[in-house]
C-alpha cells in the first residue's frame, strides 16, 4: 500500500465544498446573488477598516473569506446518518456537539461534521449541520409507519459513492483519481429532485404532521437545503438584501452587534417556492411545489466556556420574555435594541472576558526576552502582565441550538411553530450514528491547554539554554 499517492482529506473536502457551492448556485440562482452581496459587503468592510485587513492578513486567506462556511441536510434513518458519517471521514469532517431541536419544537436532533484541528480548520473550514429525523415525535402511527416504509424504500447514496467510501476506509485514503470520482458520486447525495416518491395526499399528510418531515420524507435525497458563506458585516448584508430582490428572515440569531463578537451571528433569505411533481398510483406526476431551500450567511466570535455560555443563554431568553421576534419583522427593530441592551451584561472587552473566564483564548509568547527574564513561579496572568504574553479569542466553530431552530423555523414557514416533547436523546444519536460526537466545551479548552502549556515550555528552553 503506497500511501504517497493518497489526497489529504483536506484537499478532497476543499474540492468537494466548490463542487457544491457550484451545483448549489446554479440551481438556486437567489443563492449566487447572496453571494455577490456578500462579496460586496466584505470587500467594503475590508476597504473601510484598514486594521480589519492587517488581522485578516495574519489570520485568514483573503482571497477566500466570502467562501462557504458551511451547510445543511437532513436525513430520514440511522442507516443514513451513519453511512454520512462515513463519507464525511474521507472529508476530514468528524462529528461535533450533540443539538437538541425537539424542545424549539423542530422534531430532529443534530450534530455538524467539520474539521477539528486548527490546520485543517484554515485550509478549509466547511461544515455540514447535520439532522436527523426523529420520526418518535410523530403521534399519528399510521403516518408514522408509513414515513417509515417510505425512507426504507429509498437509497441515497449511489452504489459508486459506496464503494469508494469503503475503499478509502480499507486503503486509508483515495488517489487522485478515486478522490474525484468520490465527489462527483457524494455530490449527488446532496443534489435536488424535482419528482417527489410520495403522493400529493401522503405528503400533505405528512405536511401537515410538520414540514420537515414532508421535506425529508418525500424526495430521493437530502438535498443541501442551504449554504452559508462568511460575512465581516452581517447587519449590512442583512440591510442590504431587499436591495438585490432577496427576503431576509426578519431577525439576526445570536448575540447582538458587539465590539468583541461572541459565538456565532446568522441570517438567511426566506425558502423559496420551488416546483416539484408528486407522483401518482399510476405512476405519472402531477406538478405541485415544496419550500425547502434558502441562502444564510454567518459570522463568527470567540467560543465561550460553559461559564460564558450559560450568561449568554440566560441573556438571550430574558430578551426573548420580554419580545419573541415576530416572524412578519414587525417588531425587529425593538428586538434589537432590546438585545442590545440586555447583553450590555455581557463584558465587552477581551480584557474582561478573559478574566471572568467567559471565553477560550489562544496563548503565545508576546516578547521572549521579558519571558526569559520572568520569575519561574510566574502563572499566565503574571506573564501577561509582565507583557511577555498575549491573548486572541478563540473561534467558535460550532452552532446553537435556539439560532438553528430560528433558522429552520423562519424556512418552514411561518406557521410551522409547533411544540414537542423536549427529549433530548443523545445516547440515542450516537447509536445511530455509530459514533460519539465530540464535546464542543472539551475540544476548546484543550486548545487553550495546549496553547499555555506552549507558553511554559518556551520558558523550560529558554532556562535550558541559559
Ligand atoms: C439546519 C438549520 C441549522 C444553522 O446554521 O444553525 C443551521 C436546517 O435548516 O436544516 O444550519
Ligand atoms: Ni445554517
């Protein structure tokens, strides 16, 4: 076994993120002009703030920041979500965090495959937000059974997507040429179909049971239902849209408008109305439509310890006691301010953050000559002090669980509220998976780890050289 000629994972998973992008624009042209938008907005933001460059130079690949960061499916079994997980591996993508959305009354639960480490991360930090129906939720069990039978009866991976995944698996990896043959066969997973394999009464049915179950049951695939790309302004890309013919959801999800953005702020344009047929006991079809796909775009903050996360869910719900975002966007703007003021609780500076132990910071040597002359009892807040070590936030990677239930409720429809046993299951997940997810909380404070550990190890050198 040459494993010379193998294509790292990251390559195949960068090539794969623009085949989608690519497939995705073309077939929701709404999408591409998000894009140019977003592109827009960015090169201004960049053109306006000169330091926002400098950081950006260091820490990003400029010519890239306007890419897809990430997107989302949904699936319909275990055997689905596992074989998923599967074709993701031979990506560089690996399960992290477990999402409940059944308590924001969305019957699935989720995880996001992505890169972990912080190389693979910026060669390519495309993700998938990944769900999984949980067909339990469903009361009715005649509908229940037939949903089932239904995603038994469809296969949504080709035969050749199968067998180079199992490949990879057995080999380690994929040549150059099996590594293409894998995309364009995984691409079509992710692909849209128009034919429906229900009737129009079985998926009014399973409409009316909820939209997301009509949308995962109903078709071949998963289809992608959206992709998101980064933004350096989202509040201007948010204003902007009617502008260019596109329909904002009528809210930002996630923290407000900060100094020192935390976690992750997303929008999205509203699902289109898009064509489809069902078919019929005779086999013809019959033309009818499915809203399911749409645009979002994302900018993201430093990741919060639970500590930080807790004082952010607690913010966010004493906004929403006071003012529910109105799906109409009738009163976004109070919202707004709303959120604005409550989340002035929340320090507004890395300074504080760092001290209160709200987020996760990277450590590195700031001035070796100032580290080699610190005392040997110094701790990390002497060492910065003393101006020998700096400290830069921590991206957070990950999602949330109220934002992405935001985001699938304003794509479901306005009148697809509806409530559900909260029942978290992730024991349940990750037998279906066929794996555990990694602890989103664990994963950073390890890289905070590792960055301090860095720090005192420059030091143990420094001495030995001495
Ligand atoms: C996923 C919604 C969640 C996000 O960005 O929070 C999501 C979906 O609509 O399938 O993508
Ligand atoms: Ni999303």
């Amino acid at each position: 076994m040459n494993t010379q000629n193998f294509v790292s994972p990251d390559t195949i998973r960068s090539a794969f993120s623009a085949a989608m992008s690519a497939m995705y624009r073309e077939e929701v042209p709404a999408y591409g002009t998000l894009m140019e938008l977003v592109c827009d907005v960015n090169q201004s933001a960049l053109d306006a703030t000169p330091s926002l460059l400098e950081r950006l130079k260091k820490t990003d690949s400029l010519d890239r920041i306007s890419e897809e960061r990430h997107g989302a499916i949904r699936l319909g079994t275990p055997a689905e979500l596992s074989m998923m997980r599967r074709a993701f591996a031979v990506m560089g993508m690996f399960p992290v965090g477990y999402y409940d959305l059944s308590v924001a009354g969305v019957p699935v639960h989720s995880t996001a495959f992505r890169p972990i480490d912080d190389a693979a991360l910026k060669i390519n930090p495309f993700r998938v937000f990944t769900s999984l129906l949980r067909l339990d939720l469903i009361a009715d069990e005649d509908l229940r059974n037939e949903a089932e039978k239904t995603l038994s009866q469809r296969n949504i991976f080709t035969p050749d997507a199968i067998c180079l995944i199992e490949k990879a698996e057995h080999q380690g990896g994929l040549n150059d040429e099996d590594s293409k043959s894998f995309i364009d066969q995984v691409l079509e997973t992710f692909r849209w179909h128009d034919e429906a394999i229900v009737t129009e009464d079985l998926y009014k049915r399973l409409h009316d049971a909820h939209r997301l179950i009509a949308d995962v049951v109903s078709f071949k695939g998963p289809h992608i239902n959206h992709l998101t790309p980064r933004t350096l302004d989202i509040d201007a890309v948010q204003l902007q849209m009617p502008e260019r013919g596109i329909n904002p959801k009528a809210v930002v999800e996630g923290p407000p408008t900060r100094d020192c953005p935390i976690l992750l702020r997303q929008t999205s344009f509203k699902a289109l109305e898009e064509p489809v047929s069902f078919i019929n006991e005779n086999g013809d079809y019959k033309p009818g439509s499915h809203t399911a796909r749409f645009g979002e775009i994302e900018q993201r903050g430093i990741a919060l310890t639970p500590k930080g996360r807790a004082l952010y869910d607690q913010l966010l719900n004493e906004s929403r006691k006071v003012i529910r975002p109105a799906a109409d966007g009738s009163n976004a703007a109070e919202y707004a301010r709303l959120l604005g003021d409550v989340f002035t609780a929340f320090p507004d500076n890395w300074a504080d953050i760092r001290s209160e132990k709200l987020g996760y910071f990277a450590y590195s040597v700031k001035d070796a000559d100032k580290l080699a002359q610190a005392p040997s009892s110094a701790n990390i807040d002497d060492l910065i002090k003393l101006g020998a070590v700096q400290f830069d936030p921590i991206t957070y990677e990950d999602f949330l669980p109220v934002s992405a239930a935001g985001i699938f409720q304003s794509n479901l429809g306005d009148d697809a509220t509806q409530h559900f046993e909260g029942s978290p299951n992730q024991k349940r997940f990750e037998a279906d998976l066929g794996a555990s997810v990694l602890n989103e909380f664990e994963h950073y404070a390890r890289i905070e780890r590792e960055t301090i550990e860095a720090v005192f190890s420059n030091i143990c050198k420094l001495e030995a050289a001495e």
